[in-house]
C-alpha cells in the first residue's frame, strides 16, 4: 500500500469561507485544475492507493471565533464528504479554528472520531502566534490526550521582510517555518510535556538534516535526539537530501508524501521515484511509501 | 597557504561606536575572549596561515549618516592596524556605513586600497533593507567597477516572530539569511547588473545546497546556474552538507572558513579537519583550503 | 475659490497595473461608485471649485523599477487626462515610482511642468521605507530644487500587528502615519536640509495638536516650531480638533479637505460646513477654505 | 485626597529579573533617581496624597512561564513591602505573568486580597498578543469575577518601522498604543463579554478625543457610547485636550495621573496644575483629583 501523507485538496466553498478564494496560484500549483476523477487516474497511474488530504496554507485561523469555528467545521465536512464518496483513496487530516480555544476542542471533539480523519493539521505558526505560545497549551493537551498525529505545514511568511519578494517566501521560507517550528516545539520542551503526539514535519524536515552539525554545535545532542522522534513526509526530490535525511532522522521516520497539487505531472511522479535513487535499502523505501504510514495511521497490514 | 576567510574581530572600541558592547555573547563565542597572541598560537597550531577578518553581525549600520561614517571608519582603521602589526596572518574584508550612499562611495574611496582590505562586507540585510534595495545601487555600482569581493554575513533575525526565543535565530535563522539573500540577489538579476561583484556567502550558501531541488522544481534552472557563480565558505562542520555543497554548487567555489570566535578549539580544528571527511579529491580540498582563495585575493603564489 | 485639496481619483486601469483591482473598498467609500458627470454635480451644489487629485493609498510602489515607472507613467497620464478634459476643476498630485530613485527623477522631469501638476504626493512611508531613508534622498533634493509640494498620505498599516484587525489600520492607524511621518521629516533634519520642500499633512496632522505638549515635554519647543511650517489638510470633522489644529500649528497652515470618496455625501458637505463651527474668525475660514490653496498652488487672484 | 493612579515604581531586583536592568533610561525620566524619601517629599510639596503603583512598560512578560511567574511574584511582592512600609501613601495596579494563563491565575489568587493591591496593570499588548486574543481570556473572565481595576500601559513599540527611530516610538507611539488597545477592547466586544471589568485608559485616552468624529464617521456611534464606559487618566499636561477629553469621554472618567518618574519637578508640578487651566467646574477638577478615584479604588470617604 502507498500512501502519500502530503497531499492537498481546496473545495471552493471552503476557500471562500476563509476569504481566500482562488487559492492556490495555478501557476504554482499545475495539478490544482484537475477533477477528483483526474486525481484519482494519476494516482492509479503512479500506483498510489491512497492520500490523506489537508488544508496546506488555508487554515482557517480567522480572528472571529465563530467565523473561524465554521469554516473549520465546513472545511471538516467537505474533506469527510470526499473521503467517504471515494473509500480507501482518501483520509484527511482535520484542520482546527485556532487560536480559538474553546472552538478549536469543540471541533477535535466533533470530528476526531470521524473514520476519514487521522489527525490534525496545525500552521508552523497560528495567526502570528509561534507552537509554544500558551494559548495552544489546552488545544495541545487534548490532541496528546488522544494520541494525535499532528501535521505541520507552513503558513506563508510573505510578510516577513527578508523573504517578501521574488517568491522566496514559498522557495525557501517554506522550509525554513518547517525547521524552525520543530526546533520550537523540541527547545520548549514540549514533546516531553505532549508525549502522546505525533508530529509529521514535512519536506524532510525543511532544512534540519543540512544543519544538523550547526544545531548540535550551537545548543545540544538532545535536540537532534529529539528530533528523531518526529516523523518527516518526504517532499524534496533531492536523492541526496533524502540519503541525508534518514541517516541523520532515520529512514523509520520518513513517510511519502507529493505537495500535490503544486506539481505538474513528471514532477508528481518524481516525488514518489526519487525514493529509489538515494541508496536506501529496499526494505527502507517499502516501509517510507506506506508501511510507516500505514501503521502510524493505524491502517489494516501493510504491503 | 591555509586562509581561513570567515573569521571574526571585534576591537572594543569599534563595538562601543555602534552601541553594541560587549559583543558576542561569551557563551555562545568560546574563544572571543582570547588575545591576538593566543589567537595567533591557535593559528599556528593549526596550520592555518591567514585569516580575513570581517565584523560579522556588528555592522556600522547606525541611522544616522555621520554616526555610521564615523563607525565604519574608526572600525575599518582598527582592523587595518592590525593587519599591519601582524603582517602575512590579518586581512580584512571592510565595512561599510550603509545604508548611506555617499558616506559608503566615501568610505570605498579612501580603504579600497589600503593593502588590508581585500574586499568589503555587506550584510545579509541592511537596516532593514534587502540586497536588491534600490538604496545599495550605487554603492553595488561602485564595488562593480572595482571588481571587489563581497562578503556576505547575516545580522540577526531575532526580531523576526518565528525566530524569536530560543537562539532560533542563530541556530537556524543565520543560514536561513544566507539562503535568501544569495537567491534574492540571483533572482532580482544583480550578477548580470554587477558582473564584477564576487560574492561569498557563508555557511556552504546556507541552505542552499539541501533546497535546490525544490528551487529548481518552483523556479528555474538558471537559478541554480547563477548561484554557481558565486563562491561559498565551509563554515558548517558535516561531510555530507560540504560534499552536497560541491556537487551542487562546484568545490571549486568552495572557501575555508572558520566563524572564529563562534567556537571552542575542538570545534575550530574540526572546521579544517572535517573537511577531509567529505570524500574530495586531495586536490579539492587543497584547492577549498587556500587555492581558490589565494587567487580571489590576488595573494602571491598559491602553494 | 473654493479649493478642495485632499480628494481621490482611482483610473481602473491604474488600479490593475498596481495590482489592486476594485479598490476602495465600496463600503468604506460611499461615493466611489460616482462618475465625474455626478462627482462635479457634487462640487457644485456644495459650492467646491476645484480638487486636487492624488491617489491616496494606491501608491504605485512595486517593487521591479519598470513595472513601477510604467504604472505611474500610466497614472499620471490619466489624472492629467482628466484635468485637461475638465478645465478649472481639477488639478493633481502626481504619483512618483518610489522607491526607485531613477525612475523617479525622470518622472518628476516628465511631468512638473505639465499644467494640471501642482505637486507631487508621497505616502507617510515608501515600501517600507520611512521617510528619512537615504534611498529618497536624490527625489527630495530635486523635489526641492522645485520648490514643490509634497502631499503626504497614509498608505495603511494593516500588517502593524497591534493595528491588524477591526479596520483599526484606518480607523486610527492613518492618522498615526501622519503623525509619525511628521515628526520624522521634523527630527531627522529634512526640511532644514530641503527647505524648499512644502509638506502637506493630511487629517489635521493626524494627531498632532492634541500630542502637542507631549511631544514638547518629551523632545523640544523646537519640534513644534518645525511642524508650524508645514501645511496641513482640515479632513476630521470635529470642530474643536479643528481649532486645536488652528492654534497650535497656525489657520494659516490649514487647506481644506474633504478625503472624497471616503465619504457619503452628508459628510462630504459636513467636511466643508464644519469649518465655520471651529471658532474660527471668517478671514481664517476664507484662508482655509481657498485663499492659502491658491496662492500656494500658485493659481490666480484667490477671493 | 488627591490620588495619582499613574506613577511607577523600579526595584532594581525586578528589572533584573526581567533583563531590563538600568531601566527607565534617565534622560527620558528626570526624577528615576529619586529615593522613597525624595518622592514623599515631593508628593508633599505638590499635595497629593498617595501614588497607585505600576510596572510601567517593564511588565512580566518573559517567554518562560516560570520565569514569568518569579518575575511577577517578586515584582508584586516588592511593591506591596513598600506599599506596607509607607501607609496611606502607595498602593500598586499588580502585574501578571501574562500571557501565561496558569500562572496569571495563580498570581490573581495570590494577591488579589493583599491591602496593597487595588487592581491590575496589563500592557497595550501582551508579548506580541493583542487584548483580544483568546490566550487572555480565561485571565480576563477571572479578573471580570473580580471587578478588577485594568490599568493599561504601553509597553514600547519601538520595532514597528514606521516608529523607529527618534524616540518616536515613546513621543507618540505610547498614545497610539493606548488608543489602538481602547478600539480594540470595544470593537472585539470585551466589554459587554466582561462587564465587570473597569480599564483605565492612560493619556487621556491616548488620542482617542481627537480622533472621535473620524472613528464615529467610520464606524459607529456605539464606538464611542463604549468608550465612555471606560476610565482614563490625565497624564497630557494639554488643557485644550483635558477639556476636549471632558467632553468626548466624560469628565466623571477622567483620573489625575504624573506618570512619575518621567517628568522633572516642574513637568510634575504641572501635570496636577493643569488640571484647573481646561475651564472645568470646581467640582469637576475635584472629582478628577480625588473624588472619583477613591471612589474606583474602594477607599474611605472622597473628600
């Protein structure tokens, strides 16, 4: 079974519920016109029986709790809908109206035993407020409670004034919010305080295997040793980034994943090939395109 | 000859002129409190001929005009003493007091031919402006028409939201500078303006070489292209990061380099002797240790 | 003559090569819906001669030099269109492709002279530059070799954390930039060093008449003298802020002001009538409402 | 009793635990010098009775919840000795180690009942959070249990660009922080949720008199009908904006405040002297002296 962890989906209604219709650019994103039943044929193509679906970096983190709860909430039902129309192609990981609290517990509560979802989604960052911030506390103690997959994504720091411009902010700040919320979550401590989550980082950890010497150099061999308690979609395409990743993280922490749809064809199948050219085991590359995620999502025995 | 081109000074007094005492951190800069004589025993004991200092994130960038005229200049005079007192082991690449142009095209004009100063450090940002800032233009300008080096150095993210707290900025957020300040000048097409300018940019390029799948695949080829026309240092201490770095970037870009005093003494040694590790050619790592910089730096014979 | 000297203008095809369709919001500005047919039938019953045109927050401020020059080429040339198809109606600001200093100056060349222009307007900041950044040290040297007027405005703040949210960017954020903008040009020196410069600050001073002893307990009587020399425009509405204004920054310094479109039509006529409510002699009202206008913008024998 | 409700108090241990030690810079703050003795001799001399006590900008907001938490239990403790050692003359608004909830709670708890303390201060904004943010909530409904005092202070936005720079952030930023933070409260609806709390609002509001008719304008009557719930104080030393503040807000809501150690003798002098210069009734001025802030604060008879 292959199971591709990092995959999106934007049903229109939600998009426009959230004030961001039209997301995402299709220059970007060249998948981003097709039909589910075109999704589905490229899946079959490529061999992937299954997607579990997010939100990406359409949160909906809207100021207004009730405004942010019902987005969530519809958000929540139209990715539940698509996953029971379509059964064994797709789970979802369920997005949450932070940094609204009582909303957000609210939603765990209504969705979390829904068979399509398999966790949670969460930003690198919520509406401006980094993983560690207190107000995530009681969102975080619920979500460990229940043994949550927790999946980060990037926010989108076009804001931040050294990536504004020249689409650095998705080029390379989307990668660096990956690093830089676990590196967060690990220096506060917060994997010791949550030891039931189960955090999937994506793009190989943005850029922690690069400077994992720099990192160890500078703080302590915890952090890398925390680090490797983490899990790692492997979105990159980079054999040598990837061959990097699991000596430093472990091949055991790396789960498949495409960013579809901000990829056109060749580059979504590369995303799954290049699996195969980082000198990994083959055992190892079985376990990261589904056997990995198949047990980690709790689904039947994997292939 | 071994030159080690990414190494730091910090004269007190010039630290006081820019309002910054007591710069670095002793915690985090282990050997900042050596002298010039216990610095120079190191060296020796290293086999490290020459370093090429450079103020690091202490730049003159004050908002007023004079004030930071006045910085660079007392600065720049203190490094080039130095350098004369210790003939064959300083160089300096000098500071300018940016963002000011005509106190900058001034400062140029008197140092540029100081036989110390063997190019010039700009920050990865300046006062809170980019590297494509139409405020740099003249100055960029001029330092093309002298055909200078141009030595990169980030200036601290920490008031950057996702980056405050736990040293993330300097842990992560300094090759996260380098990152995008390489790809913003690549990509706002200064190379071709300036085709003069010899880049360094620390750190390996940062996070250059783990990304450049994923900015080859949102981008372009020529990105790539253009950054394999600027010259990199190996502060950075993984084999693998330094061997990725010189097939993606060529180890013929490639500079030894040190970040002196950001380290202990088994952490200095260990920044030349890792790069023996990588698996480069003899002649590679000659070439990374002193070749290329010899010639970069127009210094005699290059052994 | 009755001179209206802070009113707005938005060409569509500007507002796309700004890449801001649609703006204003309808909401916040009641009138934008009007043709000009229905925006002079306006001016004529409330007893206004003339607006000075500016483009307010639509900056054309984009970051690529080109793209920036061409949409304020653009711009210009259609609000001396208008001008010229509406002779004694209108006069304009012109919008300068900030902050690219090049682009600027040949735009300052191209237009000063034509007879709609009377000024050129800046906003309060300049792509994140304030106003006594270098980079806009070559345009103001040229600006006040003119001798011109520059027309400050707001260009909104929403991304200032402590102002996103509830429209406080507008609400109360606009008049903050004016305030700051003013105060800046004061303690950095600009207007000694440009004193051919005639500042226009918009709503009063933002906030300045009632900061007034503040600032003056806090800098000195020096700021409050520097500030009498700039004008300002009289957009507020409440009387006593009016005389406040009058007071400490002089009613020869006032030109009326009505922020059109912002506005339904009630306030609109309010922004006029409200002058005579202030207090103020009628010889100041004449002054405010066209006279200081006239002479300032140098048209003919003001009544 | 005349009562200042604006005055602050720096025990060095504090700011040392806060990393702020040498606060308050002594150029801003003529009278930071002054020992327990010199004050009481000058409260004399100017005839106020007592002080209420606060942190000023120097609140308790450390990342680490402990350390935030030691920070303001040695903070409130060291205000209440001195409170204790000096009966009648001090009381203190407690600070909280926001934006931590537990803590905060614990805090409330501890000190809520202690003589000295009569409420709370809580900064314009939180550790980057705004007053609206969910992580005060549970904070803000105990205190609303309570019918606590909120006294609300800047906290120095220094970091926003566009108020960098020339002290402009504490010149005019304080105020601006105190207007946004009042609009912000009313807008988010906090006062209906917690009708139990009473803010007082420094600087007369900041700048919220002269900027009525344009908030009325562009947003609601109910704006300001909220507003006038709230409480301010009188630290201006303008009698044009003191009466201006009378009319708008209330002259009942009105609390004389200095704003100690930011003034010298003569600016301290005349924040309470002021207060007879705005054209108020004899009663009114009473009111605001005394009356209507021990009235507020739960002490013995008004005289």
């Amino acid at each position: 079974m292959i199971i591709d962890v990092h995959a999106h989906y934007y049903p229109p209604r939600y998009l426009e519920l959230i004030g961001r219709p039209g997301l995402p650019p299709v220059a970007a994103a060249a998948l981003a016109g097709q039909s589910i039943g075109e999704r589905l044929a490229l899946l079959d193509k490529a061999g992937i029986d299954m997607q579990v679906l997010s939100v990406s970096q359409a949160q909906p983190y809207l100021p207004d709790p009730a405004a942010a709860a019902e987005a969530a909430r519809v958000g929540n039902d139209l990715f539940a809908e698509l996953c029971a129309e379509q059964p064994g192609r797709f789970l979802t990981f369920a997005a949450l109206p932070l940094p609204h609290p009582d909303q957000s517990l609210a939603e765990i509560a209504r969705v979390a035993d829904l068979p399509a979802v398999v966790g949670f989604t969460i930003g690198c960052s919520v509406a401006g407020h980094q993983l560690d911030d207190p107000v995530l506390g009681p969102v975080l103690a619920e979500l460990d409670r229940r043994r949550a997959i927790v999946f980060l994504h990037p926010v989108g720091q076009e804001g931040t004034p050294w990536l504004a411009g020249h689409n650095l902010a998705w080029l390379v700040g989307a990668p660096f919010e990956d690093t830089a919320a676990a590196l967060r979550l690990i220096l506060a401590g917060l994997p010791g305080r949550y030891p039931g989550l189960k955090f999937i980082v994506p793009h190989l950890g943005g850029t922690i295997p690069f400077l994992a010497a720099r990192v160890t150099r500078k703080s302590a061999d915890e952090v890398i040793g925390g680090l490797r308690g983490m899990y790692y979609d492997t979105v990159s395409g980079s054999p040598e980034a990837l061959a990097s990743a699991c000596r430093i993280l472990g091949a055991e922490r790396m789960l498949f994943g495409t960013d579809y749809p901000y990829c056109d064809e060749p580059q979504f199948r590369h995303h799954l090939s290049y699996l195969g050219d980082a000198g990994l085991d083959d055992s190892d590359v079985g376990r990261i395109t589904g056997g990995t995620a198949a047990a980690l999502l709790g689904l039947g025995e994997p292939d």
